[in-house]
C-alpha cells in the first residue's frame, strides 16, 4: 500500500545560501550581483542534493509544504531595530540580553519601544531557547533572498506539474516584534497575532503522515525548532516515523555544536537520520 510521506523544506531561501556568483541575480538599479544575506555553508550543495531526491523520487512522495522566513526589514532581530547606548550601530551576530539593555549597552532606535523590547527579552530568557541575535537584514519580503532556491523551486515545480497538486508555502517571521524560527510558532507568541501562535493546521497536516521527511536551512536554528516543535505535539510513540535528512541541511557558522546536540538529541528520541540517497530508496519503493 502506498504510503503518505509528507516532505517539509524548512526555509530553502536564496538568503540562507552559499550560492556561486553564477546562481545570483543582478541588481538592475546598481548593476551589481546580489549577494545571499546570511549565506550558511554547505547550503548550496544541501539544495541541490535535495533538488536532486525530489526529482529522482517524486512518484513517492504524496504530499511538500515548504516554509519561508519572511521578514520585514525593521525587524527585533535585525540591525534596523537597534542602536549602542551611544547612539552607534549594532553589527550584525551581536547578541542582545535584558540585562544589557537595561544597562544602556543597546537601546531601540525608536525609544518609544523600549519597554516592548524589554518584555520580549525578558520573555524569551524565560524560554530558554535562544537569546536575542541580530542578523543581517535578511529574507525581506519581495527580495530575490527572500526567494526559494532556484532548483529545489524547479523540482517542486516538476512535482506540482506532475502530481496536479500544490507545494503548500508556509510564510513565517512577518511580525517585527518575536523570532520566528520555527515554523509551528514563535519564539515569543503574541496573543494579538495569531500568525505567531501555534500552526494546528500545519501540525495536523505533518502529523498525518505516514512518514514526514525534514530538510533545509539551517540546522542549527530553524529546521531544529521547528524539528523540536513537531516532537513535542506528536503523540506519544510517533517520532520514529520522521526522518532528517543529514545531507540537505546544514548549520549557520559558528553554531556547529547546536547542530551536533540537535541532530543526537532528536536520534535519541526515535527521530531517523539518513542521507538522501538512503531516502531516495524508500521514495522509489513508495511509487
């Protein structure tokens, strides 16, 4: 009986790629060639593996939904929220606490907004999770980053054409005030915005798979939370019919020990960790 193997591509965005000169586009106001905001190396030759595993196998897979990071540009965690308690610039990978901000090391440009600043800070070290990190402005609405890499966008082009069927695309990140790492629901949820709560819907569709198969950028932040999300609202005894495909994802530089904890904590939960090739296996079995 053919099986419902669901693949989700968590965030495979220009932005997030270490693309060649060759794969960007050219800016027609400066003649220039776009460059990748936050490039996570690997990346490219993840997509394309993956590209790859979507055209060789697309008879087996029943069902795609991709997710874009989708931000504005003043957003909480980009340079454009921030200043340094003197009045300069924040770099981008500057992490911000409460507690700096309450010492006056970083405030809001926009004044007005420190205490909403400081109750999504002091909420997000309630968490846990992650702190405060100030990324490059990156995956800005209507931006050629902002879009999905241009073979997996063909792949799944193919697979829509073939199938009579749509890749379902799910927008995350637009709310300027929370990350948005993963998929399922904000770091910080805003109660007023239910884009930012928990995706039941999206939940739903992955939960009823048979097998729900996991790629994307980047390992260490948004295919691990959304990852973390899904186990945690799965019922109890089901993690073993997801997998992570280990060669289709990689982590941002820098954070390569949070990619090895994810990848052996998400193992010991029953979670599968194989390569495309192994993958490309069961989706020719499932055609």
């Amino acid at each position: 009986m053919k099986k419902n193997i669901h693949l989700l591509l968590i965030d495979p965005q220009n932005d997030f790629c270490d693309l060649p000169a060759d794969w960007c586009a050219t800016d027609p106001l400066t003649g220039q060639p776009a460059a990748p905001a936050l490039p996570v190396a690997g990346a490219h030759a993840d997509l394309l593996r993956l590209a790859g595993l979507i055209a060789q196998g697309a008879g087996g897979i029943t069902a795609m939904t991709v997710t874009l990071d989708s931000h504005h540009r003043f957003h909480i965690a980009h340079p454009t929220f921030w200043q340094q308690g003197a009045g300069g610039a924040v770099a981008p990978f500057t992490a911000i606490t409460a507690a700096a901000v309450r010492r006056g090391d970083f405030l809001p440009r926009d004044a007005a907004l420190l205490p909403k600043a400081l109750a999504y800070l002091d909420a997000l070290a309630r968490g846990g999770r992650y702190t405060l990190m100030v990324w490059p402005v990156h995956c800005e609405i209507g931006s050629w980053g902002h879009n999905i890499h241009p073979a997996v966008k063909a792949a799944c082009n193919a697979w829509e054409d073939s199938r009579l069927a749509v890749v379902q695309k799910i927008s995350k990140g637009s709310n300027p005030f929370t990350e948005h790492y993963s998929a399922l629901q904000a770091e910080v949820p805003d109660a007023s915005d239910p884009a930012t709560q928990l995706n039941t819907a999206l939940l739903a569709s992955l939960v009823s798979a048979d097998l729900l198969v996991i790629a994307g950028e980047a390992s260490s932040h948004c295919v691990r939370a959304t990852t973390e999300h899904i186990v945690e609202n799965l019922p109890a005894g089901q993690a073993g019919k997801m997998v992570l495909l280990t060669d289709c994802m990689s982590p941002v530089g820098g954070f390569e020990a949070q990619h090895t904890a994810f990848l052996q904590d998400m193992a010991g939960r029953g979670v599968a960790l194989r390569t495309s090739a192994e993958m490309l296996a069961t989706l020719l079995d499932n055609s």
